[in-house]
C-alpha cells in the first residue's frame, strides 16, 4: 500500500524518514525535482532498478539517470571527465543540466545497458537534495509510464504508478516543466544528446566548443524520448532528464492542479534519449 507525505514547509521529518526506510529497503519514491516528478530507487541495489524499469514499463537497454546532492560527487562516481565538461557542471549544477560520463569501473551497481557511462545530475529542489544527502546516489527517471507524459503533480504520478511505489513525496505543482538538457561529455568535445531547459546558446556561453546534431539554442521538436548511452540515441523515457533519466523533475505549491490546468500539453519523458 502506498502512502503520500506533505514535501512541503517546516515539517518534513516524517517524509525523510519514509522514504530513506524505502529506499534502503529497496521500494521506489515518487519525488519532486526542478523540472518533472522522478520515480527514484537506490542506484546500488540492482533489483530496486529493475523494479523501477519494471514500474514505468522500460527496458534495460533504457537505464535511468543518477541524481546526486553535490557537485563534488561527481568524481566519486565518474571518470575521465574533460575540464569542459567540469565547468558545465560547476555552472549550471544545481539545475537541469544532465551529463552522461564515463562511470567509475569500481562501483558495484547495475542500471542497464549503460556501455560503461552514467548519466549525473544535481537537481535544484532544496528538499530533494537533502534527501539524497540521506539515501545516496539515486537511480531516478520521470515519473510516468513510458511513453505518458512526464508528471507534473504527485497525483498524475500516483494515477500513473499506482502501487508500484511505496513513497510518494507531494512537492506540489513541478514549474519547470521542460526536461533536463542533456550533454555527452564522454569524447573529446561536450555534445548535446537532447535540448531541454538549458539552451544551447545558455552551454556555449560557457564552453564555446559544445556541438549539436541541432545547431540552435531552441528545443527540438518534442518526441518520445528515453534516456542515457544512458541517454543518447540508440547506436530511449529524469530525471536525469534529471537521470536519469528526469524524463527526470517543482515549486512547492499547496494545492492540486485543477484539471484545466492538467489538460495543458506536459513535457515528454525527460530522462530519455530520442529513439531512433
């Protein structure tokens, strides 16, 4: 039976406790982040990503994206990472800026076909971040079936996700909306997989040498997208985007969306990659 706790004010032990106890025993958390609702599970116990994949009905070969609480984790579970890319997340970390990085070849977890990378993100939401500063490292992807759209509220996750999650923590009415940009910054120049609330004007202002397959700083078209080599295209769907992917991710706001504002055109899956 799932339960929803309040993510909102002063009074946020009970949500903590909650949903540390799930994570540690291997259940999922609905969350909110800076940009759509994630569906979280620990990164370090491979049945709780399956049980993740398993609840948004994705495939391993659509491994999510890792959310972290600072930038200074980002060399405990990555490596080989390019100064380039290092200025690109000391810019615009905390926020919606997922990197896919060569991933530590030390570390016991299992997010899928993830050809030795994961996708990292530090997600601007205070809350989130302190969570994650409790449980670890968590694989997190948008909080919706794959293939729905990404949930704006922590009802349309609930509708969506129903019992599969143990956890859900109510944030309120996510206001970023857009998933997170993502970056492959695994070659020799820092490549953009998928445009989403960072543009690529926004990157280029801080490493001039980023390339896109879309040489402009609009979003592309939206399409069905799911996420990380983690996230780039098949060579699908956070979360990261935000990642993981997060889509990924959330102003606190007291109450529900009315069903007028639901009906509005939500983001595609954000932690995913377009398919081919």
């Amino acid at each position: 039976m799932s339960e929803r706790f309040d993510f909102t004010g002063d009074e946020l032990a009970p949500a903590y406790r909650a949903a540390v106890d799930a994570i540690e025993a291997g259940d999922l958390v609905v969350l909110p982040t800076d940009t759509v609702y994630g569906i979280a599970a620990d990164a370090f116990k491979a049945d709780a990503v399956q049980r993740l994949l398993d609840a948004k009905g994705r495939g391993r070969d659509m491994p999510p994206p890792v959310l972290i609480s600072v930038v200074e984790s980002l060399d405990a579970l990555a490596t080989d990472v390019p100064e380039s890319g290092r200025k690109l997340c000391q810019e615009f970390w905390p926020g919606p800026l997922t990197v896919i990085c060569h991933a530590q070849t030390s570390l016991m977890w299992d997010l899928g076909e993830t050809q030795g990378t994961v996708a990292l993100r530090v997600p601007d939401h205070e809350n989130t971040r302190e969570l994650l500063s409790r449980t670890g490292p968590l694989a997190v992807s948008s909080a919706n079936l794959s293939g729905q759209p990404a949930a704006l509220d922590v009802y349309d996750a609930e509708e969506q996700l129903q019992d599969s999650v143990a956890v859900y923590l109510d944030g309120g009415t996510a206001t970023g909306g857009q998933p997170s940009t993502i970056v492959d910054i695994t070659g020799d120049t820092p490549h953009v997989v998928r445009l989403g609330a960072l543009s690529l004007a926004q990157l280029r202002a801080v490493v001039p040498e980023v390339t896109a397959d879309q040489d402009s700083g609009e979003k592309p078209t939206e399409e069905p997208l799911e996420a990380s080599k983690e996230e780039e295209p098949s060579k699908d769907d956070e979360a990261s985007k935000d990642a993981a992917p997060s889509k990924d991710d959330e102003a606190p706001k007291d109450a529900a969306p009315s069903k007028d504002d639901n009906d509005k055109k939500k983001p595609d899956d954000p932690d995913v990659r377009p398919a081919d």
